[in-house]
C-alpha cells in the first residue's frame, strides 16, 4: 500500500488541480460572495466526495456507472445546477452598478449557502462516482477487501482536495480585493457566469 499510496498521490494531484465544475463554482463565489463562503463552498466539495468514496466503498457508485439512467438523470441535475449558478453570475454582473441589488445578490447564500453549493456540485456529478470506481481499484491489491483501501484513498483525494481549494481560495480572494470597481467585477461575474454555463452544458453532452 505504501508504494501504491505514493503513486496514488502523484495521480491524485494532477488530477486535483486541473480545473473543472469544482474550480468553477469555487471561483464564482470568491468573486461574487467573498472568501468566506468559497471556502464553504470548498468544505462542501469536500463532503461531496466524501460521500462519493463511501459510495465507491459500499458498491453504489458501480451501480451509478453501470446504469444508464441513473448516471444521465444525475448529469443532467448536475449540468441544469451549473447553468442556473451561471445565470446567478450574469445576474450579478447585471446589477453590479447598483450597489443595493449587487448587495443583495452577492452576500445572501452565506457560508453555508457557498457549502450547500459545493455540495450540490459533486453529489449530482456522476463522472466523479466513475472516476473513483475506475481509479481506485487500480491502487488495491487483488483479492483483498477494497472497503478500508477505497475509504482511505478516498480520504487523502479528499484532504489533498480541501487543501487545494482553500490554497486557491485565499489567492483568488486576494486577487478579487484589488478588482473592485463595478465594471471590472460585473465583466469578471459575467465570464464567470460563461465558464458555469459552458461547463454545465459540456456535461450535459458528455457521454460515460
């Protein structure tokens, strides 16, 4: 295990920092709602994976891949949830030269509300429940239980994700502080509000 660990981290990270729907919901709510709710947003990712390796665990997730309906009914929530985030953004960038409405629409959903977020993001992303099902059992040794290996790699993807995030959250908050006049911000929600958009409807289209 402790060779296959090493190797399984190496994997792992360059994995974990190629962006995708995560990055994207991290980034829109650092630029939208501020540090504290994007590292909300990333603890809820990290629940959502969470669950995902205790589902790859138990068997779950395999069913999730092996069925054809289950795994377009959860891209298609995942994908409808990234382009209604998207349209969040560009509802931001609309109102971002009133300061009442940019208000109102930037500091509601809260530390919680940016978990609630992140949490959404995974659970209803099916790629993600194929991929530990796919990657994991590359780093078990035949003919051993896979539950103890599965939830132990599951925790370091998980801890070596939250710490990713929480890097990049602090970096992109500090970059948001010095991009505050309305029109810089109403341009970055609106490309933001884009990437969301493209990336639902990029999963929307993709196939297992």
């Amino acid at each position: 295990m402790g060779a296959h660990l090493l190797v399984f981290v190496g994997v792992a990270g360059l994995v974990i920092v190629i962006p995708g729907p995560d990055t994207a919901v991290v980034t829109k709510n650092v630029l939208i709602h501020g540090r504290r709710t994007a590292l909300g947003t990333s603890l809820g990712v990290g629940a959502g994976l969470s669950v995902w390796t205790v589902a790859a665990a138990v068997g779950v997730a395999s069913l999730v891949r092996a069925s054809a309906v289950a795994f377009t009914v959860l891209k298609l929530v995942g994908a409808l949830y990234l382009i209604w985030l998207g349209v969040q953004s560009w509802r931001a960038a609309r109102h971002a030269g009133s300061d009442a409405q940019a208000s109102g629409l930037r500091d509601e959903i809260g530390t919680f509300g940016g978990f609630r977020q992140g949490l959404m993001s995974d659970l209803a992303n099916p790629k993600i429940g194929v991929f530990f099902t796919s990657l994991l059992p590359q780093f078990v040794s035949p003919g051993h239980s896979v539950l103890l290996p599965f939830l132990l790699l599951g925790a370091v993807f998980v801890l070596m994700t939250l710490l990713w995030l929480a890097v990049y959250c602090l970096i992109a908050a500090r970059a948001a502080e010095t991009l505050q006049r309305p029109r810089v911000r109403a341009a970055m929600d609106r490309v933001t509000g884009v990437v969301l958009i493209a990336i639902g409807l990029r999963v929307a289209a993709e196939h297992r």
